[in-house]
DNA sequence: GTCTATAGGTTGATAGAC
DNA sequence: GTCTATCAACCTATAGAC
C-alpha cells in the first residue's frame, strides 16, 4: 500500500528497523483487522520478524499499544499546539483547519476506538491525552478564539457565540470522518465545503452595514 | 423507555429471565470494562448463570455480540423513523431532538466502538446499519428537512443549505456524546444550548422584513 | 538484535447429568 | 433450562542459542 519500501543501500550489519516495522504492522493490524485480533504472532509475521522480537522492543503487548497510541496521537497534539493564523479570511482558514482535521482524525479515531475495548488501554490513553491537554476542545479553542479575533475586527457578526459556533464546525469535521470509519456502503453527508459556504453565509456582518 | 412489553398470557413454564440477564450482563461488561474482557466467565457471573447457559442462548460469542449490537441499536433505529414534527419553533425542535440524540449516543457509541475492536464485528455491524439505513445522516436529513420547512415558511433565512446546517448541528451532539465517551478530566465543550443559541441567531431570518 | 522452542495460563465451546 | 467437568486452541511471555 504505502510504498515506502528501504533502501537497499544498506551493507554489512543489519540494524534491522525491526522496531519501526513492528510499530508499523501493528497499527496497520489495528486498522485493519481490529485491536483483537493484534497478536504478538500476527504483528511479528506483518513486520517480518519474529514474535520474540516483539516483546524485546516492547516488553509487552500494553507497551506495544502504548507506542501505537503515542505515535498515533502525536500528529494531533502537533496541529493542537499550532494556533490558526489570524487575519485570513474565514473561508480560508476553516477549509485549512477543517481538512487537515479531518486527515488527522481520520489516522487517529481506529486507534482512539481500538483504546476503548479494554478499560486499562482507555485509562491509560485517557491520561495521555489529558496531560497533553488533547481532544475536541482544543479545536473548538482555537477557531473559536479566530472568530472572536474576527468578530472583535467586525468581520463576523458580533451576536453569537463564537465558541458555540466552532463547536459546530469542530463538530462536522469529526462526526464526517467518524462516519468513515464504518464502511456503510454509499452514505452521504455534507461535505467540509458546504457546511463552510452555509458558516461564512451566517457568519457574515449585518449586510445594513455595508 | 419505550413502554411496550408484552402481555403476560403466557403460563405453565417458568420463563426464567436468564436470556435478558446475559444480555444486560454483555452490555454492562462492553460499557464497564471493555469487549476485550467480554468473556463467557465475567458475564454468566455477572448474569448469575453458568457458563454454559450463555452459549446455549447464543449459539457462541459472535452471537452474544450480535445480539448486543441489535439490541443497543434498538432506540437509534426508532429514534430515525420518528420524523421531526413541523410548525413548532427551531429552538425547542433542536432541543428536544439534541437531547434525544444525544442520552441515545451516549448508549450506543460504547457499543459501535467495541465492534471496531474485531473486522468481523465491525463489518456485521455496518451491514446491520445499511439495512435499516442508519448513521449521523439520518439526524442530518430530518433536522434538514425540518429546517427547509422554515425556510420555506420564511421563518428560517432561505439563503443557507439547510442541511450543511443541519450537519453542524448533528455533529456537535454526535462530538459532545463522543467526548463523555472518554473520561477525561474536567474537559469542557460549549454545551447544546449555546449551540443551539447560536444557531437559532444565526438562522434568523433578515431583520429588515421584520 | 534476532531467532527457535516452550512453559504457563486463558478462553471458547461441547458433553452429559440433573 | 441450567449446571459441572473437560478439552482443544490460542495467546503472552520467557529462556537460551546464534
């Protein structure tokens, strides 16, 4: 699938990226088969090492879906901490945010969902992204806090609740890439672009002061 | 919930609830524990019945959980043939649907999560859903249809695609529901009445026909 | 660092008594 | 309908050779 195969460059000692292949092959696992079906015997034969190898690299199987969560969560506490720039219009910066919302959460909610069929996994991902202050409010906060910029520069109306109204957005963008996570045949929502053109339609300033 | 059960005419052998105890014990162990640790042991000790008995009511594990799914599915499936009755104003539609919507999530997204633990379930699940055509689209279409109602009443503005409206709404319940799903902290989304707030300002139609 | 082999422990499912 | 007893299959994790 993704074609990112190594460089047969590589001489002499094997230093073996066993550890990646391993971490690779059981998120794939995860993704595609399910987080009960992710065996030590199923992760070693994907990556092409042996079920030993496993547990060296990761003591154990909740130290193996540790490093999965970790590594999956980092892309989102990535475009949690980088802010929205200001001053761009709103069409613009909902459809950036938006997009790459939706990419992220698209990698991260089969592993989100995969935490919850053990109460230990969910706890321990729970803190994880507790301490990292991780979730839907972070997005929420931060377009919530461009549009008050924007309302405050009179470019949005001024009479609704900037929050609430990025709790919609926020709330689009994971109810859609929720809704592909379950393979339902030809079901259809509106797409990031009409829920933006339907926002900025609202979101204009009373037209009587143009 | 739904007040239909049925007549007691039956007599003669004892029913012995243990079919239902098995079932309540399976979707207890999902919501508390994990699908991971849905073992036959923890639910026929939860169920207070032996081991066996769960397997003679439900052929074998996938069965149980099929049964499960059905069963949490239940209220959802009423929940999307139930139209949205017309004429009465936005903010008590949106209320009274939201609140449904979401108590109705916050039952069954436990369980939509749990099936993704295994592709067999995951995918007997999602054919259980196309059949009777269930998914956030179905709140998306009758919030959608509601709302073109209006417009067309001219008690809504006609300028916005009431549907990718109808989508921000739906999402912000299927978002709030999915976030109490995991128990963070003291994590705080705008709640459904200030999103309901801001929808109601933002649909209201022009001031200057007013 | 990576392998083979295996110990030790659970689990799903069945058989047969009551 | 429900129970006890049991087994084959599977899984995690470790030990020790290369």
């Amino acid at each position: 699938m993704t074609a990112v195969d190594e460089t047969p460059k590589r001489r002499g000692r094997p230093p073996a990226g066993g550890r990646e292949a391993i971490l690779a092959a059981a998120l794939r696992v995860i993704r595609e088969r399910g987080i009960a079906r992710l065996t030590a015997r199923e992760v070693a034969s994907l990556a092409g090492v042996s079920e030993a190898s496993v547990f060296y690299h990761y003591k154990d199987r909740f130290g193996l879906l540790q490093a999965v969560f970790e590594e999956s969560l980092r892309p989102l506490r990535e475009l949690a901490e980088g802010g929205v720039e200001p001053g761009s219009d709103p069409r613009s910066v909902l459809s950036l945010y938006g997009h790459t919302l939706e990419d992220f959460l698209d990698g991260v909610l089969p592993v989100i969902a995969a935490a919850q069929s053990d109460a230990e996994l969910r706890d321990s991902m729970a803190t994880y992204m507790a301490e990292d202050d991780l979730g839907p409010h972070r997005g929420v906060r931060a377009i919530g806090d461009y549009l008050r910029a924007e309302q405050a520069a009179g470019r949005v109306r001024g009479d609704v609740d900037a929050y609430a109204v990025a709790m919609m957005f926020i709330g689009s963008c994971y109810t859609r890439s929720s809704q592909r996570q379950m393979p339902m045949a030809d079901v259809e929502l509106p797409p990031l672009e009409d829920v933006i053109g339907a926002m900025v339609a609202m979101l204009a300033p009373d037209q009587r002061s143009v």
